[in-house]
C-alpha cells in the first residue's frame, strides 16, 4: 500500500506537467512500471491484504486515470507526441489498455467489499467502537472507502449503482458518527456522535476527495449537489479547524467540543490515540497527517470546475 500515495502523487504531477514530454514520458514508465510488478506478485499468489487490500480503490482509480491516457494517445498522434509516447509505444497501448483493466478488475475482486461488508451491513457499527479495532473501523479506511462505489462504476458499467454505493456509505458515516464540522467521529477508530471524541486530519481530506470524485460520477444534478454540498463542509469547516493559519502545525485530531490543545493530556476522552493527538505540532501523534493533509485543497482546486461538453459551458461546484 504505501506505494499507492506515490502513484497518486505523480498523476498529479502527470496533470500538471504542460509542454514537458520527456517528464510525462518519465512519469507514464514508471507507473506502467509498477503496475506491471503489481500483476506479476498477484499471479504469483501473493494477495492484497490489510492496507492495500481496504485501500484498493485508490490504486484502482489511478489506473483508469493512466488508462485513459494511453487511449487518447492511442488514438490522437499529437497528444502522443505531447507526453512523449513513441510510435512504437502507440502501437502497444490497445494492450496496455487490455492488461491495465484486468488488474484494475483483479483488484476490485480481491479487495475489501466495503458494500456488501459493511456500509450495508449489520455489522456497520451504530456506536463508538471500543473492541472491533480492525482495518474496516479505521477511520480514514472509511473515508477512502466512500470512493469505492463511484471509482469501480467507471469499469462496471453502473453509474447509478455506483453513486448510489458512495452516497450510502457517506450517509452511514454521517448518521452513526458525524459531527457539526461535517466530518464523522474517529480517533482513530469510529467514534460514535459525541463532540467531544476526535475525527482525524487525515480522514478530512481523504473524504473531500471521496466526495469530490462523488460529484463528479453522479448521474444527475440532484445528486452531485448533495456530494458537493458536504465537500463544501468539509472544506471550509473541518480542514480549517484542523490546521494553524500558516499550515506549518496542526493537531492530529479536531474536535467539536474542546477546550485545550496541549501537550502530554493524559486525561483525555479520546480512546485509541495517544496523549499528545489534541497538541498543535508539525508531527503530532504520528506523521500521517503531516504528508496527507496537503492534498486537500489541491485537490478541491482540481475538481472546481467542470465542462459540459453538451451544453458547451464550464460548470462551477462551488
């Protein structure tokens, strides 16, 4: 798993290079790279598990996002020649293609199934968890997980299906362990609706992106507006109250009803992260956060604006 955050680094790296093609040739080698080891460990039986098994829809995701570029340059010689694919390179991509999809299938088949498991299941806990700590209440599991339904429709063929997914799990989220903030309750693990338990930096800014690629899938209006309306939450409620002005520190959890940030809180109502998780500090409590939090805004910057390709105009989400 810990090469999936690298992999999604460089698409955005990959989205930002203009007019560079030896760059993006560069980026395109090193994730087709890696996918290609990635085929050749499962069909060596080794199989997804733990943190890259219940974060899979992440790497899923990015695939389609590559494969989408070796179809455009497969069938437009400019665009290949902009990103540095060779002729040869061309004339191999309908493959690519084929092979990408397939492990993009072969994960989803062997990953967590958040749906089925859980977001719409009994098993969904309607209370603060206190000792089923496991990777399906981890918190930011949960808010990456969110994305599952709308990142696999694009391959399965069901928008609807896969909207509908999404907006469940959001919405289970929501009603069992949401705060005013617009971020649900998990210090570390859900934590039920009392505002004075913690919700994790990290899972703010993995929601915002969960329900930015909501928005975007929806199949009508109506329900990208809901998606849209909780990023909007999000972005400017709970990632505020979750870093210093500067963005040089910020505390490993926020909380609706907190009267103190300290340092070493030995008393604390939180009950799965440790004493300093309340503190403001550049690496509190652990250093997830410290890398994470920065792909929130650019992120939200990133789906700001749409094209309706039918109606001819460029679409605002916020």
């Amino acid at each position: 798993w810990s090469r999936y955050p690298v992999i999604l680094a460089l698409v955005q790296y990959h989205e930002a290079t203009a007019g560079s093609s030896a760059r993006k040739a560069r980026i395109l080698a090193a994730v087709l790279s890696f996918f290609g080891a990635v085929s050749m460990r499962l069909d060596e039986g080794i199989k997804l598990a733990s943190w890259s098994s219940s974060r899979a829809h992440d790497l899923i995701w990015a695939i389609h996002y590559f494969v989408d570029v070796l179809h455009t340059a497969s069938t437009s010689p400019q665009f290949a020649a902009l990103i540095g694919i060779s002729q040869a390179m061309r004339a191999a991509t309908e493959v690519s293609q084929a092979d990408l999809l397939a492990l993009a299938a072969r994960l989803h088949e062997e990953a967590v199934d958040w749906h089925r498991d859980w977001f719409n299941s009994t098993d969904f806990p309607r209370v603060a968890v206190e000792d089923n700590t496991s990777q399906v209440t981890h918190g930011v599991n949960n808010a990456q997980a969110v994305k599952r339904g709308v990142v696999w429709s694009r391959q399965g063929g069901d928008q609807t299906a896969g909207a509908a997914e999404s907006w469940l799990a959001w919405e289970m989220l929501m009603r069992y362990h949401g705060q005013p903030s617009g971020i649900f309750a998990a210090d570390e693990f859900l934590a039920g609706r009392m505002p004075s338990r913690g919700a994790e930096l990290c899972a703010v800014v993995e929601s915002m992106w969960s329900l930015a690629l909501l928005a975007q899938a929806s199949p009508t209006d109506s329900q990208a507006t809901k998606a849209l309306d909780a990023l909007e939450k999000l972005a400017f409620n709970a990632l505020p109250g979750s870093v210093a002005d500067d963005l040089w520190s910020h505390p490993y959890l926020q909380f609706a009803n907190s009267i103190q940030a300290t340092k070493g809180e030995a008393d604390h109502v939180w009950t799965h992260d440790g004493p300093d998780a309340a503190m403001y500090g550049l690496v509190p409590n652990y250093e997830c956060c410290t890398a994470n939090m920065h792909q929130g805004y650019p992120k939200l910057i990133s789906h700001l604006f749409f094209t309706d390709l039918a109606a001819n105009a460029v679409i605002s989400t916020i």
